[in-house]
C-alpha cells in the first residue's frame, strides 16, 4: 500500500525558506519517479518539479525554475522540496506524488502560507 506524508508547511515571510518532505511508505524512491505539485487557491494544480531515475535527475516546472529544488534520500525514502525566497504566490497547499503499477498516488499535502 503506497502512502505519502508531507511535512514541512507553515506560515514564513516575503523572502523566507521553508523545506518540505514526503515520507513515501510502500514505494521506493530510488526507482519510481517522484513529483511535487501545489494546489494553488482557485483550486489549481501546478507542476513543479519530478525526480526519477538513477541519477537523481529532476525536472522543474515554471512555478519552481531558479528558486526551488528537489533532493531525494534513497536511505530515508524521502524527497525534499527546498522553497526559496517565496512570495505571497506561493501560498497554496504543496502535494507529493507519485506514480506505481498504472495508479497514480497523492500525499494529504501540506499548507504553505507567505505573508506578513
């Protein structure tokens, strides 16, 4: 059974960081592709960022080019979303995923908050 628990979230000021993290349980990080969305207010989902293969590779969607990155601990089955120099934008609820056997799996999310 695949499950996905993100952490991470809260409220951080214009400028600030946060790290988020999915626990993944029941799939292996090392050998499926692990993505990251956010729910946008409005109810938009957007992409922005996968890392799959070997090597760690990634890929970023607009919404993270330049400042966000994506980093996976095959020992922890963890993957991590490092948020930088966030704007009130970026406010929305931040959600794990991956994909295994043809289903595709979601995490509950975690709320990010950017205000003053």
């Amino acid at each position: 059974q695949v499950q996905l628990v993100e952490s991470g979230g809260g409220l951080v000021q214009p400028g600030g960081s946060l790290r988020l993290s999915c626990q993944a349980s029941g799939v292996a990080v090392r050998r499926e592709a692990m993505g990251w969305h956010r729910r946008l207010p409005g109810n938009k989902l957007q992409y922005l960022a996968c890392v799959f293969g070997p090597a760690s590779s990634t890929n970023y969607g607009d919404g993270a080019q330049g400042r966000f990155t994506l980093s996976r601990d095959s020992a922890k089955n963890t993957v991590d979303l490092q948020l930088n120099d966030l704007t009130p934008q970026d406010t929305g609820v931040y959600l794990c995923n991956t994909g295994l056997g043809g289903g595709q799996y979601w995490g509950q999310g975690t709320q990010v908050t950017v205000s003053t």
